[in-house]
C-alpha cells in the first residue's frame, strides 16, 4: 500500500479526506442515491499528481484490486455497481476506525505531557505504527475510488472520437468506429486498434478539437490527460472555444441521456458535466473570476438549459456560487493580516489537521532540519539619525491595521533596524515564510505559462518596475492566443519578490556603522540559510538577490565578516545553481510530501520559458501534445507545494513590523542610500594617506630625473 504514496494527490492527501469522506458517510448511512443516470456529485479533479504522474499513478495493485471489487466468486463477471458499494462500505468502515483511532492517539500524546506513567510511553510508537498503515490503506482505497469513477463511467473509446466530434454539429450521434489522423496523432498508431486489452495509447498530437475531444476518451482521466489539458489548453484554444465546446455536446445530448444510462449519449453528457466541474474546480481563479462574460454565459446556459431538465445544474450553480465566494474571501484576506481566532480553533480542527500533525511527528524523527541559532539579543545603539532619508525614499503607505499595534511597531520609519537584532533568526525565518506562504499560496500552475508576454526575462531583475505602472505589451511574444484572457498574478508575485530584495539591500546601507552593517549581514545570511534548509527557496533567493546588489558586495562590512558566516553566501549560490539546474529538482525523493515547500517564482517561470521554447505544432498544424504535457507536469508541482503549508505561529506584531519596513524600502535607490551613509565607503587613515601622496610624488620625481 505505501507504494502508491507516491501517487496522493489533492483529493488523495489527508489534508482534503475530511469534506468528501463525510458526503460518503452520509450517503452510505442514508441509504440514498442520486439518480442512475445522474453521476454522483463528487470532487471531480484529478489534482495535481495525475498531471505530474500521469499513467503512473495507478500501480498494478490498483488494477487487480479494482478487478476483484463486486465479484462474490471468481466466476462471477464485474459490475460497476457491486464494486461501488463494496467499496464505499470499507472507505466507511476505514476512515471511522482511522478517526477513533487519531483521537485516541491525541489523548495519549496529552497523558504523556503529564507524565502519567511508562506505560504511555511504550504504547505511543505502536499507535503511531497502526496509524500509519491505517493511513496507507484509508489513501490506497481513495485511489481505487478515483479510479473506479475515471476508468469505468463515461468514457468512450478514442477512435470513435471523430465521429462524435462532428456528427454532434448535426445533432446525430454515429457511433460507428472511424479512423481520422488529422485530428489527433498517436504514437506508432499501426500498432494500436480500438478493442487494444488496455485501450491507453500515446498521444502525439493533435488539432485544438481533436485535442478538447480526446477528453471523452475512455482513459483521459487515467492518462492524467484531463489535468494536464486544463493546465495547457489556453496555448490553442481561447476560454470561450472550449466552454462553448463542452457546452455543445451537453445540448446535443441532454435530451437523450436521461432515457438509457448505458448508452453513448449518456456517456457524453456526464462525461461532459465532469469536465466542466473539474475546471471549475481547479482553475475559476484564473478563467472565471477574470472574465465576467465566461462566467455569465456559464451560469446562463446551466439555468435555462440544464437545471430543468438535469439536477446536475443545481449542483453546478451551487460549485460556482461556492467558488465565487472563496475568492472573495481569499481577497478580502489579501488586503491586510488578518487575525485568526485562536479560542475554539481545535474544535474546528478536521481530521487532515490531525494526521498533518501525525505526519510531522513521524516526519521530524526521519529527519531533522538543521535550524541556525539566532544570533540573540544585541545591546540596542543610540537610535539618533545621523543623516536623512526623506529625499531617497518614496513616501511609505501603511495599512489601516497600524493603529491597532504599539507605537513601536507602527512606526516603522522610527526605529529603522535595530528591531530586527532583537529577534532570532529563526523567529524572522518563520515569520518571512509565513508572509512568502500568504503571497504563494494565492497562485495558479497556470500563472507561470506564457510568462515572456508578461514581460518577465532571464535577468537578474525578473520584472522591470516600469511594469507596475505601464501596460504590459503582448508581442510576438505571445503565446497564448490573442483573445486568451490572461491573469497577472505572476508579475505581483515577482514584484513582491523584487521588494524583498531590495529591502535587505536597504536595510544594511542604511546601518550607519561597519559594527551593525556586519551584524545585519550576519543575520540576513544565517536567515536565507535557515530558510532554505526549510524549503522555503522563495525568501532564500530573495535574501541572496539583495546581498548580491552590486553595492551591497562592495561594502567594507564583507571583510571583517567571520568566516563561517561569510560561506554562507557561497552556500545560497550553490543552492542557486542547484534550483536552476532541473525544472523538478525539488520534486524528487519523499521531502516534499512531508516537508512544506515554497519554491522560487522567478526560477519555476525561467524553466517553464525553457519548455515554451521552440514550435508548438507539427507541419501538419497539430499542437505537439508531448510539449504540453511536460509544461503541465513542471508546473503541477505548484499545487503540489500548495499542498502541505507551513504550520509556524503566527507573529503578527513581527509580521506588521516586516511588512511596513519592506513596503517603505520596495522602490528605494540604494545608491543614493548608500552615499547618503558614510559606512557604506573604505576609510583610509589620514596618516596613511598622507604618506601615500609622498610616496607617489617620490616616484614621480624619479621618472624625472
């Protein structure tokens, strides 16, 4: 069963078990049953790890056990029914058993805190043991779950597509089989025929409707096709293209696929359903909230074609009333620190947050992060202002929420940097990941396609500043096609990462003695280290960006710093050409499923860049689906990170702090800082310098003579 870990993705993974194993709870106790010909209203995205995986993510034990569900007697021919409900029956019995057993296993760990007795002590490990395994099997029938409803419903054989495609124009359905190469390429396709054992066969490429109607193949969900198409689609068909696409096949079948379950207009009809709630699920962030005339004709066609005659509309409207909602929410959130309740906070808590606790358990004693000690309290200076800044810097807009801090804190500007000597490195660590974690965490896979449109290139500087204010220019350099709508999110992404920078930069130019400028050097390097050995490489690269400011590596600070310290730097470059190295570097071995992780922004688009270089179609005009399916599979890994959050205690006062600091220094001119600072410059004694000037007059004089 832990073969298949590999394989969890977002509805797999304890942190998203809770919602649906109450729906299937409740649906197995009540005894009640959508309509036959209705699919069951479940999540219907394949998540992250079928783009990344693809065929892979269903092993071999998935196959032969699916093949034994619903049989009575080895002689008995499969159902798909029988297989469900034996299977929803051991989900249910599974994920109760796992739940008494967490809580159980909670109660423990509180006696153990109050050292009740050896006793506890010796049964924690064989607990944690039993959860474990008990964990696996919960995932494993998840996966069996998944497959069953991608392998066995609503699929059509792929080389009856064609027909399909363009008999539904017509509004007829011919379902006889037909061979048409101009609308999708497979690999060596002599060798495959539609009655193949296995029916996956590899996809080449193909037109923009042979690629949208290979979604009703038997096996798109399996392939991982589905997911990886919704990641990749906008590279040649626009938004409007495939909803009309989809919503085309729903019309010419609606009306059909009530009156007989098993036949193809059934088939397509709830095959078509499911796509259009996987893309709402996965990507109304990035398609619907961002185009309001999608969005309208969607919510138009489900009210007056579908929800009088199919309950599927009702649960649609509801799935975009749902969305809408947490996207204003999560925007709300965005404009200022939100404060979390803590009281009732546990009561709240679901079972992913219980086994996300477990996992950590067991995750810290396989292995440890080497966290740097912070540098500790230092004696504060005298905090009077030798010089100004007012004419460097852009005038600092502060949130509302200041007021509700200490002057101390609101006041930024007031107490300049020595704030930062009084935390440790890994309280400023945790907290600058949980800013970077906020920032993230709003973004899409699809955020980082097509990035050179938005002006973003290989420089050391991802995003010009002029770009903040100027509109942004769609060239040649446009991939995607022209009535695509594209969301900007990465561009906020980057100038956020630029602002980082640029604040450290600030921060220790501004220091008006070499003692500070190498404490804070100090600080920040232990801090990007830190960071990195935490996975969090978004704050590491930022910290390194700042500390390589052609300003910043000349400062005097840098000889006097220890040596140890100053390795540091080395370190983060390494760390540098090791993140640039591989687009799925961080992907490998078994940390990130444990170990939350932020990557770097501007890193993950360069190597998207790479994969967008070159044609996307064939000379016979078919899209290379092998191209787009690599460019799925990099930037999969986005939600895959999104996955596993970092659990750090909230410092808001700290957070408060850093955020007005970054916001005050994000368009500073360093230089003009750095001049401003007589310890940002080599000092040479008066003494030695006078005796510099004999010295050359001396020589001079010998030329002469």
């Amino acid at each position: 069963l832990q073969n298949h870990d590999c394989c969890v993705g977002t509805d797999f993974a304890e942190e998203n078990m809770e919602p649906e194993e109450e729906s299937m709870i409740k649906t197995v106790e009540n005894n009640h049953l959508a309509s036959p010909n209705l699919p069951d209203f479940h999540s219907c995205n394949p998540g992250w790890s079928s783009a990344f995986y693809g065929a892979d993510c269903f092993g071999s034990e998935v196959h032969s056990y699916v093949k034994n569900l619903g049989k009575q007697k080895s002689s008995e021919s499969q159902n798909i029914d029988a297989k469900k409900v034996e299977l929803e029956q051991l989900l249910m019995i599974e994920t109760k058993n796992y739940r008494k057993t967490i809580k159980f296993y909670q109660k423990l760990l509180q006696k153990e805190r109050r050292n009740k007795g050896p006793e506890i002590k010796s049964m924690l490990p064989k607990l944690r043991g039993q959860l474990q395994e008990m964990k696996s099997k919960v995932q494993f029938l998840e996966l069996v779950k998944k497959y069953i409803m991608y392998a066995e419903q609503w699929g059509v054989e792929s080389c009856v597509l064609p027909t399909v495609v363009h008999s539904s124009r017509a509004g007829t359905l011919d379902v006889t089989p037909t061979d048409e190469p101009s609308l999708l390429v497979y690999h060596n396709p002599g060798k495959h025929n539609c009655n193949n054992q296995n029916g996956i066969r590899d996809l080449q490429a193909g037109t923009p409707l042979g690629l949208m109607a290979y979604l009703y193949s038997r096996n798109a969900f399996l392939e991982g096709y589905v997911q990886q198409f919704l990641y990749t689609f906008r590279y040649f068909c626009t938004q409007e293209e495939f909803l009309q696409f989809l919503l085309e096949r729903i019309s010419s079948t609606l009306s059909s696929a009530s009156l007989e379950p098993s036949t193809s207009f059934t088939k397509i009809c709830n095959r078509s359903f499911y796509i259009l709630q996987a893309w709402i699920e996965d990507c109304y962030s990035v398609d619907f909230a961002t185009n309001t005339d999608l969005l309208y004709n969607l919510k138009e066609f489900i009210s007056s074609k579908v929800a009088p005659l199919n309950g599927y509309g009702e649960r649609l409207l509801a799935l975009l009333q749902d969305a809408s909602a947490r996207k204003s929410d999560s925007a709300y959130h965005c404009s200022g620190m939100d404060k979390c309740e803590e009281e009732g906070e546990e009561d709240r808590k679901s079972l992913h947050s219980l086994c996300k606790k477990l996992s950590e358990d067991v995750s810290r004693k396989n292995f440890n992060w080497k966290l740097s000690k912070g540098m500790g309290p230092i004696t504060p200076h005298q905090r009077e202002r030798l010089y100004t800044l007012s004419s460097v810097l852009p005038k600092p807009c502060y949130n509302s929420f200041t007021e509700e801090f200490p002057v101390s804190f609101a006041k930024a500007d007031e107490v300049e940097p020595y704030l930062l000597a009084e935390y440790s490195v890994q309280q400023l660590c945790c907290q600058l990941t949980l800013l970077q974690q906020e920032v993230f965490h709003k973004c899409h896979p699809v955020h980082f396609l097509n990035s050179r449109a938005l002006g973003v290139k290989d420089k050391c500087v991802a995003v010009q500043k002029a770009v903040s204010t100027e509109a942004v220019s769609l060239k040649v350099c446009n991939l995607f096609l022209s009535k695509c709508v594209q969301d900007q999110y990465l561009l906020h992404l980057l100038r956020n990462a630029d602002s980082i920078s640029t604040w450290v930069a600030a921060e220790i130019v501004t220091c008006h003695t070499s003692k500070l400028q190498v404490s804070l050097l100090s600080k920040f390097l232990l801090i990007a280290k830190s960071c990195y050995e935490q996975r969090n490489f978004a704050t590491a690269m930022q910290i390194l960006a700042g500390l390589e400011n052609l300003i910043i590596r000349q400062l005097p600070a840098w000889k006097i710093l220890p040596a140890k310290v100053a390795e540091i730097m080395e370190e983060l470059k390494a760390v540098e050409v090791f993140l640039k190295s591989d687009s799925l570097c961080l992907m490998e071995g078994e940390r990130f499923k444990t170990h939350p992780t932020i990557p770097s922004a501007h890193v993950l688009a360069m190597h998207v860049q790479q994969l967008e270089t070159g044609g996307f179609t064939m000379t016979n005009g078919a899209h290379k689906w092998t191209k787009l399916r690599n460019i799925a599979k990099v930037v999969s890994q986005v939600h895959a990170f999104q996955e596993n959050p970092y659990t750090f205690a909230p410092d808001f006062k700290l957070q408060s702090y850093l955020r007005q600091r970054i916001t005050r220094f994000k368009d500073a001119d360093i230089s003009a800082l750095a001049a401003d600072n007589c310890a940002n410059f080599h000092q040479i004694p008066a003494e030695k310098h006078s005796r510099k000037i004999q010295d050359t007059l001396r020589r001079m004089k010998a030329t002469f003579q």
